[in-house]
C-alpha cells in the first residue's frame, strides 16, 4: 500500500510538476522574444543615433575644407583673380562660429585660434600659447588637420577640434551605447547573459559572478539552450548569449527532488515496519521458547520423581540408568529453551570443549556410517560463549549434515583463529547446495526435508548471530560433494 501510494504520489507530482515546467518555459521563450524584439529596436536607435554622428562629423569635416580654402585664398593673395572676392573668403572664415581652430606656422607657433573657451585658458600669454600649441598637438594627432602652402617652401598647418554641438552629441550616443550594455545586463528578466564582441572573444558585459574566462567558457553552453542574438550597432557587432533563469532550472530539478524525498519518507516507513516486524517475530520467538519451557517443567518434574520411586524398587538398574540419561536430555532442552526467552549470560570458556562434548553425546545416537572428526591444532581456544546454546547449535548443523549425507559419510569439525576471533567450519560430505540456498537456507520455514519444519539452521543464525554477536554462513558447497559451515565468534 505504501509503495503503490508512493508511486501515485510520484506520479501525479512528476506530471503536474512536467506541466508547470513546460508551461512557465513557453511564458519565460515568449518574454524572450519580447526581450530580444526590444533590444533589437534599441540597437536599431543606436545605430540611428551614430549614423546622425557619423554624418554630421563628415558634414563638420566639409565645413571645414571650406574654411580652409577660404584661409587659403587670405593668406595668398597673389592667386586671386578678378573673380575672386576677399569678402566672401572672411565670410565664410567669420562664420565659423561653433568648430575650434588653431593655425600653426612651419615652426608649430601659434598664428590664429578662434573659437576656444577663454575661460580654460590661463591669463599668462606664455602659459596660454603653450596650452594652445598642446591641443593642437593633440588635434593633430587625432588626424583633423590641413596642410596650407603659402608659397613655395613655407607652409602653415591649420587644426581643429570638433564644435561643441558634436561633441555633445558625441557624448549622448556614448552614454546611449553604455546605456544600452546596461540594459542588457540589468533588465535581463532574471536570465544570465553575456555580450561579447563581434569576435566572441571579448567579454563587453555579463551580470555573471565568473571571471570573463569562464563567462567565454560558458557561451558555448548558452548557445545550446537559446540561440544567441545579434546586435547590429552599425559601426560594430556584438553577440548576446544568455540562458534559462534560475527558476526554471530549479523547478526541472524539483520533481525529482521530490522524489527523492517520497522515498526516503517510504524508505523510513519501510524501515519503521520491518523493526516493528523483527521486533514482533523476536517476542514470538521469546514468548514460544518461555511456553515452552514453562510446558516441560512440569512433566519434567514428575518424571524426576517417578525415577527416584523406580530406583528405589527391585527394577533392572541399566534400565532405570538409561531413562535418566533421557531425562537428563529433556532438562537439558528445557534450559535451552528458557535461556532463548530470557536474557542469555556469556562466559569466556573453551569453545573447544563444549563442541567436543556435545560431539560426544551425538557420536552412539547417530548411524554408525557416519565419521565423526574434529581437527584442532591449536589446543583450547577461549571465547566469550553460552555452552548450552553453543551446542544446540552444533546439534542442529551435525543432524542436518547426517540427514544430507543420508546416514553415511564423513562430518569433520575444523578449529582456526582469526584476528578477531574463533573461527569454526563443519564439513560435510552430503548432497550440496546451490547458490540460491546460501542465503534462503537460514530463514525460518525453509527445508530441504520432506517433513522438516525448517526452523533448525534459522535458530541456529539467530543464537549465534543475536546472542554471541557472530556470523554463521555457508562458507562453500558444491552439489554432490558436500557443504562447508563457518561459524565465527568473536574474541
């Protein structure tokens, strides 16, 4: 009942749990695309917005070859014709009122500035010259600049910075730019992403805790579960990789989570059961064995007496001798019997002994086809046992080899020491045993007899393994040629 509730359990979490899963991960891929259409519009107006700047700094870039021509016409008279009109060359250089410039001599003096911020400038004419000649220096160097011949062997250099309406815009469509990388990470609905550039070897931003060697190492895994997307920024190309947020992940994870949990719950529940079980079977057994006992004492009693009345008759005395040694059997029974429902007392005695003693008593009671041998090269061997028990035990496993040998063959009886105790193999030269009865051999019930109640062996397992704290097994057996029993105590 148990294992089937478990399995509807199990069941019907597995498939309500698959649909949750499958229906929040359609949710999560449609706000993806919703996610992914948005940044493509931003990126769309990223594009727009450095298109506009590219532009306009070509245009800014024409205004200024103008200017330039026009210096040019000023600064060589010479080339005018009648044409020409100096008023329109300074209306042009006059109405440049927005663009910076500087224009240098061959010796990289400052001849003109217009348009620069007075403000930045020191007041000292020497400290204000040479902040000049550094920007345009620098102007220079980031390639906006002309070249003017005056005549042949002087030239002039005239420098500009980009007016202030561009660099504004200039800063607008960076800030733009940042902005948009930040969307990408910050507004993420939770997804882990990586941008890269068109390379896809540079990490540009991630809103993961790993280094950018292993946010590279990770794309591959992220392309397997979303294809990545492309931004087009119109001067570049940048690639997003990103992945299933985390609450998916969890609830894939969580159904056999949950089932792992159903079964330890069934697990334990099975384990509570069968100690309940155990428990039961060993009150059975203490509760038989005490009946028992308690059965026997009383005609045990009076067979006690009415021996004593025979002795003191005029009655054949062997006979009366051997009705004592029976009775003696059946006191013996009952002490095992009491001592399996109660409490069982171990002493340090030689094991040795007390199977050579019930060995002994067995020897004239079994078939004289049988050999008895007992090998032990190790002299008395003292171990924490019960006597009485012990030999029930052995009674039991040399009955059964005599029954498997069917009254003839040989049964040896092998003393060893291990480390950490005594060890004792009773051999066999029987039928044999199969693989499948090394274990099933020793549960209650089972037989290979036609009339045997199969509680033998498992009594013997339960006295040497519950009250000596052993191990009894079959060490080997092979059918037609024997079984080999170890019995290990320990020291």
């Amino acid at each position: 009942m148990l294992f089937t509730l478990a399995l509807l359990v199990v069941g019907g979490s597995l498939v309500v749990s698959n649909w949750m899963v499958t229906k929040i991960a359609v949710k999560e891929k449609a706000k993806a695309k919703q996610w992914a259409q948005a940044i493509q519009k931003k990126a769309e107006l990223v594009r727009f917005s450095q298109q506009c700047f590219k532009s306009l700094q070509t245009k800014e870039r024409e205004r200024i070859q103008l200017i330039v021509e026009a210096q040019k016409t000023l600064l060589k008279p010479s080339n005018l014709d009648v044409n020409q009109d100096v008023d329109f060359a300074m209306s042009i250089i006059n109405g440049n009122n927005d663009i910076p410039v500087i224009l240098l001599d061959d010796r990289n003096k400052i001849s003109q500035n217009k348009n620069i911020d007075s403000t930045l400038l020191p007041k000292d004419r020497f400290k204000r010259d040479s902040m000049l000649i550094k920007l345009a220096l620098e102007w220079k160097e980031a390639q906006r600049f002309f070249v003017i011949e005056v005549f042949e062997g002087f030239h002039m250099t005239y420098v500009y910075d980009e007016s202030n309406m561009l660099k504004s815009l200039k800063r607008q469509s960076d800030s733009l730019i940042k902005t948009f990388n930040n969307d990408l990470i910050s507004d993420t609905r939770l997804m882990p992403v990586i941008l890269v550039d068109s390379s896809k070897k540079k990490v540009l931003a991630t809103n993961l805790k790993d280094t950018p060697q292993e946010a590279i190492k990770k794309m591959s895994v992220f392309q397997t579960r979303n294809e990545p997307i492309a931004i087009d920024l119109g001067t570049q190309r940048q690639w997003l990789f990103f992945d299933q947020s985390p609450e998916v992940k969890q609830l894939r994870w969580f159904p056999y989570i949950q089932l792992g949990l159903v079964a330890f719950v069934v697990l334990i529940g099975y384990i509570v059961f069968s100690t309940f079980r155990r428990a039961e079977q060993n009150q059975v057994w203490a509760g038989m064995a005490k009946e028992t006992a308690h059965q026997l004492g009383t005609p045990i009693s009076s067979l006690s007496a009415w021996l004593d009345y025979l002795d003191s008759q005029p009655i054949d005395k062997d006979s009366i001798l051997e009705m004592k040694k029976d009775l003696m059997r059946l006191e013996m029974v009952t002490d095992r019997f009491s001592k399996i429902g109660s409490e069982t007392k171990l002493t340090n005695e030689d094991i040795v002994a007390t199977v050579t003693h019930i060995i002994e008593y067995l020897a004239p009671r079994l078939s004289n086809k049988v050999e008895l041998l007992i090998e032990n090269k190790h002299g008395q061997l003292f171990v924490p046992h019960n006597p009485s028990l012990m030999e029930w035990v052995i009674e039991n496993i040399t009955k059964n080899a005599v029954d498997a040998m069917e009254g003839s063959g040989k049964f040896k009886i092998r003393f060893s020491k291990s480390p950490k105790g005594v060890l004792i193999d009773l051999e066999d030269s029987g039928k044999g045993l199969s693989k499948k009865q090394f274990s099933s051999i020793f549960q209650p019930g089972f037989s290979t007899k036609r009339r045997g109640w199969g509680l033998g062996l498992s009594l013997a397992k339960r006295i040497v393994e519950t009250y000596h704290h052993g191990r009894i097994y079959v060490l080997r057996s092979e059918l037609g040629k024997g079984t080999t029993f170890r019995i290990s105590l320990p020291l």
